[in-house]
C-alpha cells in the first residue's frame, strides 16, 4: 500500500503521512510525494491513500482540498492532528543577517507578526520543505527559510530560531482519503460524523437544516460555507458532529435535513 501526499520530504504533510502510517492495518509500501494537490487526488486507488491536510487552527480550513470532495466520490476514514512547530533555517550562523524568508504562503502567513516585528520581507516558495532545499542548493546571501526542524537537519541547514509562529498551539488537521469502497482500515476511531450539503433556496433554510439536529440533541463540532461550483453566490456548508451513522437521532436529524436541503453527501464516520 501506498501513501501520496503533497510536499516534499519533511514537509508537515510527510511527517503526517509517517505518524499516520503507523496506525494502519497493512503494511505501507512507500510514503510518496506529489507536487500539486490534485495529482494526489488523481493517483487514489484501491490499495492507495492520501494523506490531505484540511484545516489549520490559525488559518481556518484549506479550502482548495474540501472542494475536491464535491468532485470525487471519497471517504475519510481517519483524522490526525499534527503540531506545527516554524523554525527559521539557513545557511548563515547569525540571526541578524536576515533580510528574506522563504516559505509556503500559509507558513508565512503563520508568521506574520514574527517576520514584520524583525523586518523580514516574506518570499511565497512551493513547499517548507522545498524552501529549505531550495536554499540549501543555492548561494543566496541573507536568506532564510520558514520550515520544520526534520527539513531543515535534511537539508544541511542551521535552525537560528524555532516555533516562531504567531499563535504557540498552531496545529494542522489531516484526514486520510480512500475510495468510498476500499477496505483499508485505521486502528483507532473518533466517534466523527462530516458531511457537505446545499440547502434549498427557502427563508430561513439554514435555520431548519441546524433545527434538525438541535430537536435531536446533536451538538455540533464545525458548520462553515464554501462557495460552490454551482454559480456566483451559491454555499455548500461543510458540517460535523461527535457521534456516528447508526445512532437513532443522527438518523432522525439527516432524515430531517432532507426536507430542506437539495443535495446531502457524508463524507463517512471515522
């Protein structure tokens, strides 16, 4: 079995793709890299997972990846909760020499208020980790690169500073991805339920598709629009709840959602 993820090696998408990998119920062949999100998608198979981050505590979810769900037929069957620990790497030894860091657009954005208060001009890179091996490739004086620790011992690089992102608990969600009839099982469970639907086009809409759970006792854990691909000014919502399909009131509250959606797709318990 193979796992595909976005990054290069040591990115925060490869360390969650080796902790994941720990947990699963066959053996993993490789742990491979992709460069764009949807060639991973486009390689998912029977015997293939990919490992997708899709929300971030100080950046909000990671938009481009939900929208793939509303294109593929997948399932998750796992969550991993991954800390984020920024360090500033580079081939210079003294901290004061930096005039530019090098980094994925969310890692910088992560850092804003770190790299403003030093004056730091912020350069967008692909990837951390390729930002860390971009430097290490290249002689470019008084610049660094935003990465993690295991990128940046990789790539040769000295770690100046570590955990500069702005928020201390910075913490990134993934989920594991499988074909809706794979058979590939994690070992653990979370007693979660996510789900994407359109509501119908009626007053208070929204309301009545919430009702539906607060008349049964379903407290829930995340609610949040996405525009669709439907046409300007029309949201799924992407919904989520700490329980499981085969209790009664969750079946009681999607039987109600029914009534005032146009399209509902759970995208599995795990």
């Amino acid at each position: 079995m193979k796992i595909y993820y976005q990054g290069n090696p040591w990115s925060y998408m490869n360390i969650a793709s080796k902790e994941i990998s720990k947990n699963l119920d066959i053996e993993v062949e490789d742990i491979i890299w992709m460069p764009e999100f949807s060639d991973v998608w486009k390689k998912i198979s029977e015997e293939w997972i990919w490992v997708l981050a899709v929300e971030n505590s100080y950046m909000w979810s990671i938009h481009p990846n939900l929208y793939w769900f509303l294109k593929y037929d997948y399932k998750i069957i796992w969550e991993y909760y991954l800390e984020i620990n920024h360090c500033l790497c580079s081939k210079e030894d003294k901290l004061e020499n930096i005039q530019t860091a090098y980094s994925q657009m969310p890692a910088l954005e992560q850092c804003h208020n770190y790299l403003k208060n030093k004056d730091i001009t912020p350069k967008w890179f692909w990837d951390t980790a390729w930002a860390a091996k971009y430097l290490s490739n290249n002689d470019i004086k008084w610049a660094w690169a935003i990465c993690s620790e295991e990128a940046a011992n990789l790539y040769n690089l000295n770690i100046l500073e570590k955990n500069i992102a702005d928020q201390k608990w910075n913490t990134t969600r993934f989920v594991i991805i499988v074909p809706k009839n794979s058979k590939i099982i994690y070992s653990q469970k979370s007693e979660k339920i996510s789900m994407i639907f359109e509501a119908r086009d009626i007053p208070a809409s929204l309301y009545k598709c919430l009702w539906a759970f607060a008349t049964n006792n379903i407290n829930l854990s995340k609610i949040e629009s996405m525009p669709s691909y439907k046409g300007s000014f029309n949201y799924y919502f992407w919904l989520e709840c700490n329980w499981n399909l085969n209790e009664k009131w969750i079946i009681k509250s999607i039987e109600e959602l029914k009534f005032f959606t146009k399209e509902i797709r759970i995208l599995w318990e795990y």
